[in-house]
C-alpha cells in the first residue's frame, strides 16, 4: 500500500505550511537577530523536512 509520503506535494506543503507558522511567528512576535535565526530555520524547514519524509514509511 502506498504511502502518503510518497507524493512530493505532500511533502513540500507540509513544509510550506510548517515554515509559514513559523515565518509569520518570527514576524509578529520577534525582532533582532533572533528572527533572523527564526528565518532561518523556517529556510531549512523547506529544504530539510521533504528530505526527511522521502524517507518515512
């Protein structure tokens, strides 16, 4: 049986959705470098968590 995991839509927009929360947290409620460091990290949310969930039976 097939995984959900297996098509890259679902991958990459869970991502997109994960990193967005966190975008707009680092927006709303943070400033300085700090949400910088947050930006960053919504970043690698988009690159690293489709990686991760390729992989994910």
């Amino acid at each position: 049986m097939p995984s959900i995991f297996d098509s890259p839509v679902v991958r990459y927009g869970i991502s997109l959705v994960n990193a967005a929360i966190i975008a707009i947290i680092a927006f709303v409620l943070l400033e300085g470098t700090i949400r910088w460091v947050a930006l960053g990290i919504a970043a690698l949310e988009i690159v690293v968590t489709p990686q991760i969930l390729k992989h994910a039976e």
